[in-house]
C-alpha cells in the first residue's frame, strides 16, 4: 500500500509558490532521502490541476504535509490523502 497526497493549489500560486519553493524543496528531499517519498510532480496546469506525491505511509504522508511551507504558507488551498494499492511494482 502506497499513500498518494493530492494538493490543490491556492489562486495566487504562481505569485506565491517561487518565495516558498526553496523550503519546500529542502522539505522534498529530507522525505525523499529518509525514503519515504518516492515520487512527486505537478500535473499538466498546476493551478487547476494541482500536484501529487507517492509516499511509503500514511504517516510520512501527513508528517510532511504538517509543516509543508506550501501549506503553512496558503500556496495550497486544499490537499488530501488517498490509499493507494500499487498493484505492480517494478
């Protein structure tokens, strides 16, 4: 079982998210290198498509998104989490 965290982006994320990036990122890659995010990107328009990230837990998936700066910081308006059943892994 994986853990997918959907984010919907805020109407003013193009203005907002390149001052908040930087920590966001770092934020990434400390889940990343932990290896409990295996995955993240934005849809084709992420103002009205938003973003995804594949995480190993539940748990890691609302860690991160706790003290996300995208979040804490109203680039995102909404987000949520859905159980994912990978049914092949390579």
């Amino acid at each position: 079982m994986k853990y997918v965290l959907f984010y919907e982006s805020a109407d003013d994320v193009l203005s907002k998210a390149p001052a908040h990036f930087p920590a966001h990122s770092a934020r990434l890659d400390q889940f990343h290198d932990a290896g409990t995010l295996l995955m993240v990107g934005t849809f084709g328009d992420p103002q009205e498509e938003g973003s995804m990230s594949i995480f190993t837990t539940r748990e890691a998936a609302e860690a991160f998104v706790k003290d996300d700066p995208f979040v804490v910081n109203g680039v995102i308006r909404n987000w949520y989490i859905r159980e994912w059943d990978e049914i092949l892994d390579p």
